[in-house]
C-alpha cells in the first residue's frame, strides 16, 4: 500500500538525515564523501588559522562557489539558486549541531568506525533520495546533478555517479596540495568506496521510496520555487 509522503516534510528530512551521515562518516574517519570531501578539506586547512571556522561554514562556503559554477554552465542565473544557498546554509548549521552530539559518542575500536561509516553511507543516500524529490531547491551538490540530468535528459543515477567520482578526483589533487602544509585528510579508502556505490545506493533508495510513498505538495509554492 503506497503512502503520501509530503515533499516539503521529505526536504526538512533530508536535511537532517544528510548532515547526521556526513557526522557520521566523519567520526568513522575513514575518509569523507567524495561529494563534501573538497569542503571537508578547506575546513581542515583553513581552522588551522581560524578557530571558529566550522565543517558546516566551509560546506556553504564551498557550495556557494559550486551555485556560481551551475549558473556559468547553465547560462544564466534562477532564483532557485539562491533559494539552494539558503538550504546549504540550513544544512550546514545542521552538520555542526550533530558533529557536536557525536563529539560524545564512543568512537575507537575498526568494529565501531566501520559502523559509524556504513550507516553514514546509507543516511546520507537517504537524505539525498528525499531531496531529490521535493521542489525545493536541495543543497548544490544535489541541484548540480538534478540541473544536468534535467537538461540534458542524463540518468539521474549515472550523472550522480560521474559527478561524485569527478569531486572525488578534486579533493584527492587538494589532499595532495595540502600534503606541502603538513595536512593529508579527508581522502582515504573509504572515500573512493563511497566514490564508487554512493550513485548506485541513491538508485536504490529512490526506487524504494517511488515504490512505496507518494510525494505530494503540501503548500502551493512549487511554481513560486522551480
């Protein structure tokens, strides 16, 4: 029996579950999502230097230059790209709200991280699945996919797939560039993993719920933000 599920409850879903993985996969410490990593890298650098400088600030941040780099590709900036922003920026405050509740959590022993790191995995395609299917603007690195796809008339599973193994490529040549400041973090075996079924787990989590739920607008503000 499929089930209403409300597009905007999906996108404030979303959010949570998308920064409590990406807290998770960083306290597991077997490298970042390929999709944050580059923001993850920047946070690591530049907190060095400032200390107030957050995981959550250098992610809208970094995301605020990827909102540009849409807008070169697609010829012409949308309002939707700013509302995007303001859901990077939602999201952000979001992961340093959960990075601070896991500071608390037990986190030694291989058994633990590779829980912590499997579950992270798995939320986060969840929380991009949702987005996925709501109007509202999702964060940039979801809208850069879901732009493309659309555009082009791409798989949204496959564009998914290539524009992770490309972030993955970014952050590593950054790894490497912060190796000369003393600093290689971020990128490791666990990054080129999620590089690899990241694309191919959304996939699944979409089907999942397209075969269980329909979304539904609860407010009549589709028009006003697509």
């Amino acid at each position: 029996m499929r089930r209403t599920f409300y597009t905007e409850a999906a996108y404030a879903i979303g959010i949570i579950t998308l920064a409590l993985g990406t807290a998770l996969m960083e306290k597991a410490d077997f490298g970042m999502s390929m999709v944050v990593a580059p923001a993850y890298l920047i946070y690591q650098k530049l907190s060095e230097y400032i200390s107030w400088f957050t995981f959550g600030m250098a992610e809208y941040c970094f995301q605020a230059f990827l909102i540009i780099v849409l807008a070169l590709v697609m010829h012409g900036f949308r309002g939707k790209y700013l509302f995007s922003f303001i859901t990077a920026f939602i999201y952000g405050n979001t992961l340093d709200i959960m990075m601070k509740a896991l500071s608390i959590a037990p986190g030694d022993g291989m058994l633990m991280r590779t829980a912590y790191y499997l579950l992270g995995l798995v939320i986060c395609a969840i929380g991009v699945s949702l987005l996925f299917n709501t109007y509202i603007p999702p964060e940039a690195y979801e809208l850069f996919v879901k732009e493309l796809s659309s555009r082009f008339g791409w798989d949204i599973s496959r564009t998914k797939t290539i524009y992770d193994c490309c972030s993955c490529m970014i952050a590593v040549a950054m790894s490497f560039l912060f190796i000369g400041f003393g600093r290689f973090e971020g990128v490791k075996a666990g990054t080129v993993f999620c590089a690899l079924v990241n694309g191919w787990t959304i996939g699944q989590c979409s089907r999942w719920l397209g075969n269980h739920f329909d979304f539904v607008d609860a407010l009549d503000l589709r028009k006003r933000l697509e």
